[in-house]
C-alpha cells in the first residue's frame, strides 16, 4: 500500500467528514459546532481539503514525479490548518493551487491538446480564488472561482475521452465558447455581478454539450461498472444544467433559499456525482488495489439524487423543513458512499486481479 498516497486520501477524506459535520451544523442539525467560526469553513473544507487533495492526488499519482506531490499536500494542510483552529489556511490553499497549475503545466507541455488546455485553465482559477481567499475577499465572490475550477478540470477529462467519439469542429467550439463563458463571466463577477449570470450562461452551455457530445451516452447502453458510470455521469450533467440556469435567471445574492439551490445543484449534484461515478477508476489508481463493482453502489448513487431533487425543490419553493430533510439525506447519502466504498476496497483484497473493475468510462 503506498503510504503517501495513502495519507493524502485520508487527509482528503477527513476534510469531506469535517465539511459535513459543518453542513450539518449549518442546516441547524443539532451538533457541537467545535468552534464558533467551523460552520463557515464548510466551503473551504470540501472544495480545497476535500476536492483539492483528491484531484491534486490523482494527477501526481499518473505524473509519477515528487514534486508533483507538494500541491495536494498544501491543500491537506490547509484543511487540517482550519481544523485546528489556526491561522493560515488561505496560505496553504494559495500554495496548493500553485502546485495544481504548476501540474497542469507539466500535463500541457507534454500533450498540447484542447483538454490539457481546458484542465490548465481550471487550475488557473483555483489558483485565482485562493489568492483571492488569501487577500480577504469574502467566500460569496470566490466561489465563481472555485465552480470554475472544479468545470473545468471535469469537462476537460471529458473532453480527453472523447477522443472515442468524432467531434466535429463545431462540437469544439462550442466546448470552447462554454469554457470562455465561464472563465469571463467568473473574472468579471468580481467587478460586476452578472458576470455570475454570464457563468451560469456557460454551466448550462457545457452541460448541453456534455449531454449531446459525452461517450457516457454510449457507454450507458452497456452493463456493470460502465453503465454504473455512465449514468453517475448523466445525472451529473443534468445537474450542471440546473446549477446553470439557476446562477443565469437569479444571479448572485439571490432571494430566500435560492442560493442554496444554486450552490448544490452544481457541488452535489455534479461535482459529487461524478466523484461517485469516477470511484471505480480513481480509487485503485490511488491505492494500486482493485474496487470491485456492486450493485450496492447504486443506492448511494440514487440517494443523491434523489434528496437533492427534495433539496433543491424545496429551495425553490421556500420550503424549509425539505430543505433540511433533503440535506441531511444528503450527507447520509455521502457517508452511503464512503462506507460502500470501504467495503469494496476491503472485498478487492481476496478478489482475483481479473475481477477488478475495469471501465471504459
Ligand atoms: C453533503 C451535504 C451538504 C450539505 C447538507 C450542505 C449544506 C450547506 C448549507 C446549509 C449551506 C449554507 C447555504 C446558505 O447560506 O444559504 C452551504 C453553503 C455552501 N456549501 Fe454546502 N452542503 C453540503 C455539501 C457541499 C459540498 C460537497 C460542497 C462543495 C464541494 C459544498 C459547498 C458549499 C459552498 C461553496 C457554500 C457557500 C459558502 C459560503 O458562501 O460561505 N457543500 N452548504
């Protein structure tokens, strides 16, 4: 078992279960909060300890190089930072996106493609927002920053395996003029506040294009873990959309539980959607041991689904009592995957290397 791998995951993992406990604290579920101020570390904890780790994790895991680990071992610091109750946190995370973009580099200087360029950008703007963090500008004006990052680098892996359908020219600029959209309406949403609606005009640009133009649409025909996949994915997309007309028709600072609608359509239900659905892949990657696939994975993958259709509907009705339903099954729904996720891990240690998942995506 690789041992820096291994604690990077758990430092990614600790910070998912720490977000949680501070969602739920600010659902107003009746929890220590731990400190005064751990509720409005929530964001931070999921996207820069949770997400930030994991990803930063993978990519130095395929590049193979040292360094490559420095990135995401910043952004463990910064979440277990915040844990403590220390200062410094935006140090670390601004310290983390040096790494990521600095990873993306080495990624595009080795294959000059659109996706590498796209996953570049995405790091960009994780850079961005945390130096943003780092200068005192509130969460509410970062977030666009972090939204794109987390776009970015998702359609750009994407983009990569759609290498298995034939895109024409005009699927590529579309991909493009999405991309744009997001990267100038997240700029300019630190100037003007539509450009939030332009980004949001751009979610669901790209969520089209995923829609229409992504191999899960094929794959989803087939059995197993790659139907499990495809349809993590599609779910996912559908979501992207959401999140995307959400952000265009309400903008920023929207009214009354809009804003939660608007911010859980896209980290739940895409963003963890596609963690659900890319498990199988990433995980052995990480750990070099087999996740076998089972049909248990679905119940995780429907509670997601299904609480935040309660959650984001409640939202949109000024519900609140759905709202904190739906957000508590969300969590239940997280922890679901986590444990099944163990579970498999542990069952791939007496499983033969032939049964191990292996998926097309
Ligand atoms: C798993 C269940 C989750 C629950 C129950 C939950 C709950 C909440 C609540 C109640 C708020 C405050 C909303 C408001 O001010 O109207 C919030 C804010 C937020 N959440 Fe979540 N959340 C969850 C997962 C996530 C995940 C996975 C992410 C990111 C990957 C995320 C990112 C955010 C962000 C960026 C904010 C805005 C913070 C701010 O402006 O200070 N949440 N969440």
């Amino acid at each position: 078992m690789p041992r820096k791998e291994l604690a990077l995951l758990a430092v990614s993992v600790v910070s998912l279960l720490a977000g949680l406990w501070a969602a739920l604290v600010l659902l107003g579920f009746h929890l220590p909060p731990l400190r005064p101020a751990f509720p409005a570390d929530h964001a931070p904890l999921m996207v820069v300890g949770f997400l930030g780790t994991l990803i930063g994790l993978e990519r130095a895991v395929s590049l193979r190089r040292p360094w490559t680990y420095l990135g995401p071992a910043a952004t463990g610091l910064a979440a277990l930072v915040l844990l403590a109750g220390l200062p410094g946190a935006p140090l670390f995370a601004a310290l983390g996106g040096l790494g990521m973009t600095a990873i993306f580099v080495t990624l595009w200087r080795r294959t000059r493609a659109a996706h590498t360029a796209a996953m570049l950008l995405g790091a960009l703007c994780f850079l961005g927002g945390n130096l943003l963090w780092l200068g005192g500008v509130p969460l509410a004006a970062l977030v666009p920053w972090w939204i794109a990052f987390l776009l970015l680098t998702i359609a750009g892996e994407r983009l990569e395996l759609s290498r298995l359908v034939a895109l024409t020219l005009a699927d590529r600029a579309v991909f493009w003029a999405a991309a744009g959209l997001v990267t100038l309406g997240t700029v300019w949403s630190l100037l003007a506040p539509a450009g939030v609606r332009l980004a949001g005009a751009g979610l669901a640009l790209l969520a089209g294009w995923l829609l229409t133009r992504d191999v899960a649409r094929r794959t989803v025909r087939q059995a197993g873990v790659t139907r499990f996949i495809a349809l993590g994915l599609l779910a996912g997309f559908c979501w992207l959309g959401v999140a995307g007309a959400l952000l265009l028709a309400f903008g920023p600072y929207p009214p009354g539980l809009i804003l939660d609608a608007q911010l859980h359509a896209f980290f739940l239900g895409f963003v963890l959607s596609m963690i659900f659905a890319h498990a199988p892949i990433v995980f052995p990657a990480v750990l070099r041991r087999p996740l076998p696939f089972a049909p248990r994975f679905y119940a995780h993958l429907a509670l997601l689904h299904l609480s935040l259709l309660l959650r984001v509907g409640a939202d949109l009705a000024g519900w609140p009592p759905g709202q904190y339903l739906g957000g508590v099954l969300n969590v239940v729904a997280v922890l679901a995957f986590l444990a099944n996720t163990l579970w498999s891990v542990r069952r791939g240690r007496v499983v033969p290397r032939e049964d191990s998942s292996r998926a097309e995506a």
